[in-house]
C-alpha cells in the first residue's frame, strides 16, 4: 500500500509547503488538512493550538500517512516539542529548516524574525538561532495584521505598505541583513515585505528547506514513492468553496480535490 | 431560583450588547460565553457558525438562563432563523433592533450596512429592511480588516483611515444618510468611520435597542430580577488573559469572573 505524506496547516496558509513538496518530490501522494473552521491559530493560548494539532494529527493518521508536516509556524512554534512526544510517526516542523537557512545567509550575525503574536511569543526562533550560533542577536516582531490582508487579498498599495513600514522598523533601525518570514502567509507580501525593509535584506522563506528535511527523512527510512506522479487530496473543516479561490494564489495552480469534514 | 441572561458571541465584541445590558438592567445576572478559541466567526459558513452557535447555546442552557442573548452579527444574520426554531428559550438577535433603528432615523431613505463578510453575504439586513419600509435603499459593504483592526488595538491612525476611507467609498457616493454597524467590535471605531462618511451621517449602534428588547420580552413574561445589583460572569473557549485586557476597551470597566471552559 502507497502510503502518504500529510501536511496540515490552521488555513490555508500551509499550501506554500505543498507548492515546494510537489516541486521537489513530485511522485508522492500527499494529504492536506487546513483547519478553516477554527482558523487563525496565531492569536490563540499553547494549550488550544495543542489541542487542535492533536486532533488534526489524528485525522491524517487515519488517512494513513508515513510522515506529518506541520506546515504552521504557529503550531512548529508552540506545540511541535509537546506533539513529537505522543506520536510513532515522524513530524516535520517549519522552524528548524528556516533557522538553519537564516544562521547561514546572515553576515553580520544579526537576524529578523516576524510571525503571528503566537509564535512571537513563544521565544521558539530565538532559541533555536541562539543554539545553532550563540553570537547572533535576534530582533522578532509580531505582525498580526498580515494574515488578514493575505486573506483580504491586500498583497500591495498604499495601506498594506504602510503597515509593513510600520511593523518593520525596529528590524530596519536594528540593522538586520536576514529576515525569517515566520508565518506561511508572508511569503504572498515578499515584495512589500523587501520594500519596508530594503532590498539588500535576505528574505528566508523556509518552505524550501522544509522539503529538503522531507525529502532526506524520506529516504532515509526507504519510504520515498516511486511513483513518477502522486495524487494531491485537500480536506478542510469548513468552507472548500473559498479554500479552492484562495489555494491558487498560494499553491500556483488549482487544487482539485477539495472535501469538507467535520472531524473538528 | 434566580436565573440568568445568557448571552453569546464568538470572541470579545458581544461585550458592547453586555455594557448596554448592564446600564438598563442593571439587577439581572448575566453569563457570558466568548468562543475565543474559533474566533472569528465572520469569515466562516452559514452550515459552520450554525453548528457553533448550537454548541453555544447548548453551553449557556446548562447554566439555566431564562433568555440568550447573541451579540454576534454573523450568528443573528446567518443562524438565528435556523437555531429560533429548536430551542424553547427566548433568543434575542441585534439585527432586528438595529433595522428598527435605522428604518426610523434615516430621512432620504438611503441605507448604509457594514459588518463582515457573512454577515453582508447573507443579505439578512437588506432583507429585514426591505420588510419594514421596501421603499429604503440599502448599500451593504463588508469590512474584512475591522476587526484584526480593533483586536490589534489600532482605533486611528493613518493606516486605519486609509481603509476605512477606501471601504466606505461606496456608502458614500450612495448618499446613504445612515449607517448601521452590523458588527459589535465596530462601534470602538466610530470615530474613524463617522470622519471617512461625513459628520451629517448617523451611525446606528444596535446595542441600545438590543437591551430594550431584552427588558420587554423579560418584562412580558414576568422574569425580570427584583435584585439591585447583578452579578457578572464571563466564560470563554481560550485565553482568559488576553479576554481580559480587551474587555476593560468594550465594557468601559474591568470583567472579573473570567474562567476558561473546555466545550467547544
């Protein structure tokens, strides 16, 4: 039996991840649950995103996956230590891939991190920077408005450049040369993002390296597909219809095989 | 026994219908439920916020109230026909009140509604409206961004303006002569929506009249309190902290009894 990789995200944000899993492993089956019905996760206590990564594991393990990816900042922030614990299956995060990337690029060993107020919060990507490379000063800032444009579908003008002008100017006064887009949804406002801070700064966008872990985990446990095409299936706890007009701004084509369920 | 009003929203803005509850009645005890861990319910379906609001209701039933309040526009537009017809207790939406308002003060019978997508989706103000006086035009526009606004505490500013301004062009170039605010976390930004649609235009604030019709209905069937003082309870799905803080900014004062419970 062809076993698939399961991907879940708050919303619709984690189709980012999705894009780059397809690009780079395009023979395997792949299984994505966006929680729209209870969506955002980013404004909500540790204990609710727990209970909610709980309950969406449990779905995709139902659907038979061989590896998860918490394709959600918030979640990879705040719950990833707590989740790893309680389950056989291995679990990928966005946090890790993206700091190692960031540690890398940085040359002045100063580096930016946004996220929701959530993932701000929990110190996870401080930490994280801090034991890769104990000299680099970490500058987070939350930008809780930028998920709404995303969805609003404000990727530019006036008031979105603003915001990000706003947001963005203690990284800019702290004289930060990497940023992390923690948060799935940022990498649709790059071009706003890059004008507020500058455009020598190093925009890390993890979704990439996110795949290569996929990729090496993979293999390593000889459980990659040896399909040449797989089958991507997304299921969401509330409204597909608005899923599908938003997954092609995120995933670069349609996704086809949307399904409700009430599993939440 | 004394019995309580019950009333519900999905997060923190039902707290404008309490504050008015507490002005005019102010010997009922109230309970209040916030549903902070799925908030926000404006951008979500019909068939989920109805599934939501049950749960709700089902909540407050157990604490014995002899009437429920929903100080949710999206719940009162989309699921109040739908939950009316199931539960025995007397349900008190802020549509209705709000319609009734605005019917009356508008004079060149020019209409304006704002509130969130569901709730402008659902057309239920055009309808109600339609009902009382078919002469009345009505311009209904949703605010995605309102509420991340006020959640974010960004009551003005240029950025906020900017947007309002840009929201409510149409409202303006229709001549409407009044404008109901067909959310509840609205009201905190009256000031920024009064400056982008003109000083003449009146702004109806459900809130009043909501209460107004919670005392004629507790009245007509011989329950209201004969206390003095009510007490106040407040129960939300996530995050008492940050329920809080926000409250003092919709209630005017501080909320007290604030527990977390696990129903939903």
């Amino acid at each position: 039996m062809i076993k698939s990789i399961g991907v879940f995200d708050s919303g619709v944000g984690g189709l980012t991840v999705v894009k780059e899993l397809i690009r780079q492993l395009p023979g395997e089956d792949i299984i994505y649950f966006g929680d729209t019905a209870r969506v955002p996760y980013g404004t909500k206590s540790k204990e609710t995103v727990i209970r909610f990564s709980i309950e969406n594991i449990l779905f995709l393990l139902k659907q038979e996956v061989k590896l998860i990816c918490v394709a959600c900042n918030t979640v990879s922030s705040v719950a990833l230590p707590v989740i790893k614990q309680y389950f056989k299956v291995p679990i990928v995060g966005v946090i890790t891939p993206g700091v190692r990337e960031a540690v890398y690029a940085t040359k002045n060993k100063r580096i930016g991190v946004i996220g929701t107020s959530s993932t701000v919060k929990s110190r996870t990507y401080e930490n994280e920077i801090k034991q890769l490379d104990h000299k680099v000063s970490v500058m987070a800032k939350a930008c809780p408005l930028f998920v709404p444009f995303v969805e609003e579908g404000w990727f530019s003008g006036k008031v979105v450049a603003q915001v990000a002008k706003t947001y963005l100017k203690p990284l800019r006064d702290a004289g930060v040369d990497t940023v992390i887009l923690g948060c799935t949804h940022y990498p649709l406002l790059k071009a706003v993002i890059k004008e507020a801070l500058g455009k020598d700064v190093i925009l890390i966008d993890s979704a990439q390296q996110v795949a290569i872990e996929v990729k090496e985990i993979l293999s390593a446990e000889g459980l990659l597909s040896k399909a040449r095409r797989g089958r991507h299936r997304f299921y969401v706890s509330d409204n597909p219809e608005g899923f599908s007009a938003l997954a092609k701004r995120f995933l670069g084509h349609d996704a086809r095989e949307v399904s409700k369920v009430n599993n939440v």
